[in-house]
C-alpha cells in the first residue's frame, strides 16, 4: 500500500473516497484542516463525527493540523457571496496547510474529500491541489470522486452519522437556506398547479 495524506472536509465525505483511493492501493492518513467550518459548535461535531468513524470504522490515523481561522477570515471572507472566489481562496488555505503537513510528515501522495460532493466546485478545487502540491514537492491524487456521493449518502445514513446541510463556512450556510426555501417554493407552486389542473 502506499501511503497517502488525504485532506477530510467530513465523515460522511470520507467514505467512499477512502474505499477507492484503497482499492487503488493507497493507504490513507487523513488531514484534519477546516477553519472556514462556523460556527465553531459546528466544526467541533464535525470533526468528532470523523474522528469517530476512523477510530472505529475505518481504522486510519487522523492528523488534526492547524485551522487558523483569522487567516480564513482574511482570505476568504472578504470574498462573501462571491462563491467562485470565495471557494478558490478557502480550498487554497485548507489544502496549502494539508501539503505543508504532508511534506513535513514524509508523504508524496496528496488528495481531498472534497472531490466527492456534487456541491463542490470541483475543477477550482482540483487546480488548487494540483497548484499547492507542486509548490511542496508532492504527487496531487486528483479523482472525481462525484459519482460515488449517492452511495456516500446511503452509507452515511446507514451509519447514522451526522450529516450537514452546508458546507461549512456562514455564507454557504446562507445561501444553502436560499437554497432549500427556492426548492420548497417550487414544490408548493407544482403542488398548486396540479390542483388547479
């Protein structure tokens, strides 16, 4: 097997990326790095809903590595509803801090969980990890991990793992509830079309 740091955004978004990058033959410690979670109640379940999962489900070591969370604010939040932005300069900052402490730990390979969520901006993340494992000398794993979320989903579920319903930092916690309340509008106004009919 060949030794691996795999940045985790989660619990239920480390599943499947943890069985493929295994079945590939890699052996994943998992990089514990996500200031932008808010707030703070909220990246303390997360983190303990993962650390509860590797410890006794999957078996693997955990890394919890910085998550400066002034930096995040000057990094990221400046960008607010500004999502392409936004997300570019918080993936930077969560997997720069992951490919510093794979350089220092000894690994070559690096990859994220992030590439499993449908919500994700994949390519931005993507180019992220590619550009930030050149910079430290290290080998980006870059997968698309997209089409395994459903069964992430029911795995998770079966688990009984807590699940989130925004990525993690206020603005995407904003715009998720933008979100949800368009998709309820919608489905009260077929709801009402039908009735008409």
């Amino acid at each position: 097997m060949t030794p691996l740091l795999l940045h985790a955004c989660c619990g239920p978004c480390s599943l499947e990326p943890v069985r493929a990058l295994m079945d590939e033959g890699y052996e994943p410690t998992i990089c514990w790095t996500n200031p932008n979670i808010a707030p703070v109640e909220e990246h303390d379940k997360r983190l303990g809903v993962l650390l509860d999962w590797a410890e006794r489900v999957a078996h693997l070591p955990v890394i919890i590595a910085g998550d400066d969370r002034a930096a995040w604010e000057r990094e990221a939040a400046p960008y607010g509803f500004d999502r392409a932005d936004r997300c570019r300069a918080c993936y930077a900052l969560r997997l720069e801090e992951a490919c510093r402490v794979a350089a220092e730990q000894g690994f070559e390979y690096i990859s994220t969980t992030l590439a499993v969520s449908p919500y994700q901006l994949f390519e931005t993340c993507s180019e992220e990890l590619v550009r930030l494992a050149g910079k430290y000398g290290l080998t980006p794993v870059v997968r698309d991990f997209r089409p395994l979320y459903p069964e992430a989903t029911r795995e998770s579920r079966e688990l009984g793992m807590y699940r989130q319903n925004y990525c993690g930092c206020r603005f995407s916690a904003a715009e998720a509830q933008v979100e949800r309340q368009i998709a309820r509008d919608a489905r009260k106004a077929a709801k009402a079309m039908g009735h008409v009919g």
